[in-house]
C-alpha cells in the first residue's frame, strides 16, 4: 500500500499476511466459544472481537479495514439470517449494517488509540478505543434493527425499544468480556504483537 501524501511505501509481507490471517483464525475460533445465541443472529462470545482489534493496532487503518472486511464475510458464512422482508433492499442494508460495518468499526481502533492522549496509561487507552469500537458496532445492530428486524417487534412495543432490549444485551456482555480482557492483558498482547513498547 502506499500513502499517496508523502510517497511512502507500506508493503504488505509475508509477516503481515500471516500474522493477520492468524488473529482472523483466532477471531473465527473464539466466535464458536458463545455464551448463548439469539434468534435472529448475535451471541455473547469469549472475547472474538479482540483479534480484530489488534490488527487495527498493530498496522495501518486501510490494512486492518481490509480485514475487518474479510472476517464479515467469514461470520456471514458462519451464520446468515435472512431479513423477515426479503427483498434486495432488506438484503443489502442487512449485509451492511450487521456485518459489512459492524465488523469493519472494529478497524477505528488503531487510529482512536493513536490519537488519544498519552496522559492515559496504555491499559487505559487500549481499552477505551477497543469498546468506542464495540459500542459503533452496537449501535449498526441497533439501526438494522430499528429498519429490518422491528417487523418481529411484539405488537405495541415501539420498534426502537425490541431493538434495544434485543441487540442491548448481547453487545453489553461482548463489551464488558473484551474490555476487561483488554484492560488486564491488552498491553502485553499489544507488546507481542507490535514486538515493541508502545508509547
């Protein structure tokens, strides 16, 4: 990749790629590991998010949105719910908010870190980027449910509270497991990974 501003040359090498398929892997592996698997698509899982947000750490933002897109496409196979009203409208906001962007503002963890101030300790800055990233993530569940999903909303329950009460608290839960991972074990992972001392 280059960056067309100042002319430098980001290559993507063999490390890159095997180190980015790997943590997509473990992605995969842990999105099995779940904690309970609602209706219509969404789980509570060990920490699957995690992976994703490396990446982002570890190398550039058009690099890691490259495979934040790729680990969309794999939870799509994993798992795919057809919208109640199929249609390719349904269809494609569908893909879009519930896997396309909700795993690609995964990718915003990198710059979110790289732009808060170091008067936070690294734990601290690791794990406010990482949950600011699962909190976007919940809130493209929370539109495709307001726009798709709302048509199993019980009658007379406005569409906006089935949202939330649905996407709420599985999000919540996938929040507060990868936060505290994160928090206790981020700066080491980020270490291994970056094989240097952040900032």
């Amino acid at each position: 990749m280059e960056n067309g501003k100042n002319g430098i040359q980001r290559k993507i090498t063999t490390e890159t790629l095997a180190v980015s398929a790997m943590l997509i892997a473990m992605a995969t592996v842990l999105s099995y590991f779940t904690f309970g698997q609602w209706p219509y698509g969404g789980s509570i899982t060990l920490g699957s998010m995690i992976p994703i947000v490396l990446i982002s750490l570890k190398y550039p933002f058009a690099w890691s949105a490259l495979t934040a897109l790729a680990y969309s496409l794999i939870q799509m196979m994993q798992g795919f719910y057809a919208p109640p009203v199929e249609n390719i409208v349904n269809y494609t906001l569908m893909i879009l908010l519930d896997y396309v962007i909700a795993f690609g503002v995964l990718s915003l963890a990198g710059p979110i870190f790289r732009h808060m101030s170091q008067n936070h300790s690294v734990r601290v800055r690791i794990m406010s980027a990482a949950v600011t990233c699962f909190i976007l993530r919940f809130v493209c569940h929370f539109i495709s449910g307001l726009i798709i999903w709302g048509y199993y909303a019980p009658e007379g329950q406005p569409v906006w509270i089935y949202s939330l009460v649905y996407n709420g608290p599985y999000m919540l839960a996938e929040s507060v497991i990868g936060g505290v991972i994160l928090f206790f074990s981020g700066k080491m992972l980020l270490e291994l990974f970056i094989q240097k001392n952040p900032n």
